[in-house]
C-alpha cells in the first residue's frame, strides 16, 4: 500500500490480570532484545484493547504484529495460533479474547473504514488464568519466549524480503493456526 510507514508491535492486555499480560510481556522481551538491535522504522506498544487506540497504533502501517491473550474452547493453554485478516477473512477464528471489546472488534472496524495496515498478523496466545495480579502462568510465560522470537524472526523476514519499513508492501500469506 503506497504510503505505508512502518512496522508496529502491539502487545494488548492488562499485566494486573495474570495471564491477560502476555502480549504487554511480549513487548516487554522485545523490547530488552532490541535495546541494541532494534530495526529502523519498528515500534513497539501495548494498549489494553480499546479498539480507538488500537487503530491509532496501526493505521498506516506496512505490518502491524498484534499478540493478544485468548480463550479458544479446545485450546490448552500456551497454545499459540496466528490470523492475517487480510488473507483469512472472516472473525478471528478463536472463540474471544479475554476483553470485552478488542482486537476483534477493532479489525472488524478497522476493515469497514479501510484503514487495516497494509499488512497484520495476530498471534494469539490461549490463557486460562485471568484472574486480579501480576505474573503470568508457566504455560504463559513459556509462550512469551516462543512468540516473541517467532515475531522477531517475522519482522526482520519482512523487512528483509520487502525492503524498508517506509516503503515496505504486503506479499502472500497463508491462513493458518500454529501449534
């Protein structure tokens, strides 16, 4: 998409309510892993889901990584699994994030005005414990280390085959749901 600036990485949720902290925790390794070594044009965030400001922190954007905490029927916890909703189309295909509102809704809209970044992955991380506190569960947290060096690997992949962040365009993708 002409114009698209940028690569986002959004951790969504609330580090006060155990395991709904997995994406702000993923951020937060991110962020310690690229203290030294972050590639130009990349961000990194956390929101607590409000679709307004999530579409804020992705609206323009070559590649917007979002890690949410998600509750999925048959999944264990731990479990990770992927959505591009550029390329899947449809509602994520997990049963609910753990907030009221959130990234699903604020894909859904952002769709509907056509401001989806030019391309958007969703990893979502199956969580059983949400419950008031800090600190995430063992399966949680292991999943922490997984997803973000899986995001940190994607990123550099994407910037590697489509070139700077600031003009970076969407390639093929597959739908898929990983482990």
């Amino acid at each position: 998409m002409p114009g698209s600036r940028g690569v986002a990485i959004i951790g969504v949720g609330n580090a006060f309510r155990r395991d709904d902290g997995v994406g702000p925790a993923v951020v937060t390794r991110l962020a310690q892993h690229h203290r030294a070594h972050r590639p130009e044009g990349v961000t990194l965030s956390s929101s607590d889901g409000d679709p307004a400001r999530l579409m804020a922190l992705w609206e323009g954007r070559a590649l917007a990584v979002v890690v949410d905490a998600v509750r999925v029927a048959d999944g264990r916890p731990g479990r990770i699994r992927r959505w591009e909703p550029r390329t899947c189309p449809g509602p994520l295909p997990v049963t609910a994030s753990t907030h009221g509102l959130g990234v699903r809704e604020a894909v859904e809209l952002s769709a509907a005005l056509d401001v989806l970044p030019a391309r958007m992955v969703v990893w979502g991380v199956n969580v059983d414990d949400t419950g008031p506190g800090p600190g995430l569960s063992p399966p949680a947290a292991a999943a922490v280390v997984s997803v973000a060096n899986t995001v940190d690997a994607y990123v550099r992949r994407f910037l590697d085959v489509h070139g700077s962040p600031r003009t970076a365009q969407p390639g093929p993708s597959a739908c898929r749901l990983d482990r």
